[in-house]
C-alpha cells in the first residue's frame, strides 16, 4: 500500500498521473486504507487548485421524449418513469434560472436539453438569444446540447458560448449494456469538435451503472486521451421506470475512491461532483474534497431535487474552502 501511495502522490503533484496499472493497483487498495488515500489526495488537490471550489448549476431547458435508450435515464422515451416533458424553453425563461443561479453563487451555469442533439432552428435561436444575455452575468455559459454538428457548435460560440459538456458516460467496453442506439465513438467525436473548436470541455461519466473498476479507469484513460479540461463525477441514483431501477447506492467510501482514481489519474484537472452526491455520499459528503473533488453542482439535478445550495456554501465555509470567483 505505501509503495502504490508513494507512487501516486509523486505523480499527482507532479501532474504526469497514475497509468492505468498504476490505477488498478490504487483501485486494489481495502476500503480500511481510504484515509490514507485521502491524505494524497488532499495534497495532490490543493497543489494543484488551492483551496478554491468551482461551483455549476443547471436549467433543464427540454425535457423528456428523448430517442435514445439509455439505461439509466428516466427522460428516455423508451421507458415509462413520469419524467417531465416540455419543449425547449424561451430565452426569457433561462436567463431568469442564469439569475437565480449567480445568485445562489454559481461561477458557471449550464443549458441542459434532452435528446439526440438541437437541431431546430428555432431552438437554436432561443440558445442564442440567452447565452448573449448572459455575456453581462458573472458566470461562465455552459451548454449539454446533446451531438451537436460541427456548425451549430459554431454558432454558439459565435454566440458567445463557453464551455461545451458532453458526457461519455461509461468505458468504451462497457457502454454496448447501458446505450444501444448510438455508438460510442459518435460521443468521443463531439468532444474531440468541440476541443478543436476551442470550448471549455467538460466530459465525464456516471457511476454505479454495474461496472467495474476497469472500466472505470478506461472512461478516465479516455477523457485523458481527449484533453478534456473538466470532469463531471456523477453517481447513479436509480430512477423507477428504467432498467436499472433496482440498482443499489454505491457505499460512500467507494464514491470516495472514484473521485480520489480521478484525482490521481488527471491530477490537474478540474474534478466536479455532480448528480447523486447526497444519497449515495451521504454524511461524507464533505470528504469529496479530500478525495480530489474541486468543484461541485448545487440546486437541483435534470429530473431530481438538490439540496439547499446555502447548506453547500456553509460545508465549505466550515472546510476552509472558498467558491471561485468569476475569471
């Protein structure tokens, strides 16, 4: 355990990274050493992002009715979970959730939309029209558009769009069981546009879905390969009506240990924990920090509720932490 521990607090502060027999080593440790890992952890992250935090929040801007099958996703068309559904929203309607938002003390905020990709103009209009109204908001505009084209990318960055969120989900190997109706290279193909289109670039994954830690480290492996500049931690929170409904909660120490595997895999990286925090986490919710973690969403998820985000702002304030200021 000392060795594989040496190793990775060498490399984390360094910012070169576990490989990925170095990350299966770290994946073999017993639950009983997490502390231990959490003391690199806390080093590697402080090193390399201090003791600021990055705070995002979301509008589900469409909702529901969307084609594709994936396992986890209660806004899938395929299943029957009594998940919201209502077209795109106006611009009026998002700037007023951007607002609320910067008000709660998010540094940046995402357009969430279910589906495929946007390709309505009309839609594509109203995503114009609000990501310029933001321009004079303290907050980064984010958009999770789905696989957009190369063009419409372009025209939301002419637009003044930031930063571009695409998640990969899962391993490649692993993705065929939880999405059948999209391959997983037209995914990689999103994120590798929007990399050479210049956004921000926030790829990650959600886990629990049943895979193992190899798959784990292939989904970290990849978005290393990609350069992403963000990675969304998310954790399954089963959602009646879909497939893995009667999934179980991961156990919060082995939510630790992913985000403390993402840490040391992609130690300059920023590594925000998103849906599922409070109740897979659960009372160790403060710990992500130690683990890796420097960013975190607050308010409500796509189809579940939040927490306070003036709970969220008091953890940190009692952990010494700060949110990142704008730019």
């Amino acid at each position: 355990m000392e060795t594989i521990l040496k190793t990775a607090l060498e490399k984390g502060l360094s910012g070169v990274g576990l490989t990925e027999d170095e990350a299966l080593e770290f994946a073999g440790l017993p639950d009983s050493s997490i502390y231990e890992s959490l003391s690199v952890t806390e080093k590697v992250r402080r090193h390399h992002k201090g003791v600021e935090v990055n705070l995002c929040a979301i509008v589900n801007a469409k909702s529901g009715l969307c084609k594709e099958d994936c396992s986890f996703c209660s806004q899938s068309v395929k299943y029957s979970t009594g998940a919201a559904e209502y077209p795109m929203s106006g611009a009026s309607e998002i700037l007023g959730a951007a607002t609320e938002a910067a008000r709660t003390g998010a540094r940046e905020f995402s357009i969430v939309a279910s589906g495929t990709r946007i390709e309505k103009e009309k839609d594509i209009s109203a995503l114009s029209e609000a990501i310029r109204g933001m321009r004079g908001m303290e907050l980064e505009s984010c958009a999770s558009l789905g696989m957009l084209t190369r063009d419409t990318l372009k025209k939301l960055k002419e637009s003044g769009l930031e930063s571009y969120h695409h998640n990969l989900e899962t391993g490649r190997s692993f993705f065929p069981k939880i999405c059948t109706t999209h391959e997983y290279e037209e995914d990689v193909t999103v994120v590798r546009a929007a990399k050479e289109l210049g956004f921000h670039v926030c790829s990650g994954g959600i886990f629990g879905l049943g895979e193992g830690w190899d798959v784990r480290i292939e989904l970290l492996s990849t978005l290393r390969e990609l350069e992403v500049d963000s990675i969304p931690i998310n954790f399954l929170n089963p959602r009646p009506g879909t497939p893995l409904e009667g999934a179980s909660y991961l156990a919060p120490i082995e939510c630790l240990k992913i985000i403390a595997l993402a840490r040391l895999m992609l130690p300059a990286r920023d590594i925000i924990i998103c849906g599922g925090r409070q109740v897979n986490l659960r009372d160790l919710q403060p710990l992500i920090f130690a683990a890796g973690a420097n960013g975190m969403m607050i308010g409500n998820y796509l189809t579940t509720p939040g927490r306070a985000p003036e709970e969220d702002l008091r953890m940190l304030s009692d952990l010494g932490l700060r949110p990142r200021g704008y730019k």
